[in-house]
C-alpha cells in the first residue's frame, strides 16, 4: 500500500521560505513520477512541479518557476519543495502525489494522473 505523508507547512511572511517534505511508504520515489500540486480555497488543484524516473530536470508551473525547486532524496525516499520567495498568492494546501507507472519516463501534468496522494498541508503567506 503506497502512503505519502507531507511536512513542512505553516505560516511565512512574504519574500520568507519554506520547505515541505513528502515521505513516502510502499513506493520508490526515485522510480516514479512525482508531482507537488496546490489548491487554494475556490481554485482548482493546480500543479506545481514534476519529476519523474531519471529526471535530471523537473517541470515547475510558471507561477512558481525561479522560486520552487523540487528534489528527491533516495536514501530517505522523501520528495522535497523548497519555495523561495513566498507570495500571498502562494498560499494553499500542497499536496504530494505519485503516479505513472515504474520507470515512466515523462512529467505527469493532470491531477487525474496521478494514483496517490497524500493529506495536504496547508502553506499560508502573509502580506
């Protein structure tokens, strides 16, 4: 049974830092593809950014590009979102998922991708 279980979240002010983290249970991260969506209250789920096996580079939305990056850790098999820059427009609750399947060698851009997901946490940005 695949589990994700995200950390990290919490309160920043703007132009502050955080990072969130995303323990996986089940499944190899560095053998699928990973995504960290957002969703803010009234918006869709949207994606922020994507890895996927072998992925030297990773897919960030444009909203986040130059201020997210997003990394695996195999000896933890933990994927991280370190967010820089932190905006109001940021806030929501980010959520990890994994999806694909083993060794699938491109980004999974659609929610309905994606087969696991963890609980969310929630990121607030204050002004």
């Amino acid at each position: 049974q695949v589990q994700l279980v995200e950390s990290g979240g919490g309160l920043v002010q703007a132009g502050g830092s955080l990072r969130l983290s995303c323990a996986a249970s089940g499944r190899t991260v560095s053998s699928y593809a990973m995504g960290w969506f957002r969703q803010a209250p009234g918006k869709e789920r949207e994606l922020v950014a994507a890895m996927y096996w072998m992925s030297t580079n990773a897919y960030y939305s444009d909203s986040v590009k130059g201020r997210f990056i997003i990394s695996r850790d195999n000896a933890k098999n933990t994927v991280d979102l370190q967010m820089n820059s932190l905006k109001p427009e940021d806030t929501a609750v980010y959520y990890c998922a994994t999806g694909g399947s083993r060794f699938g060698r491109r980004y999974l851009i659609e929610a309905n991708e994606y087969d696991y997901w963890g609980q969310g946490t929630q990121v607030t940005v204050s002004s």
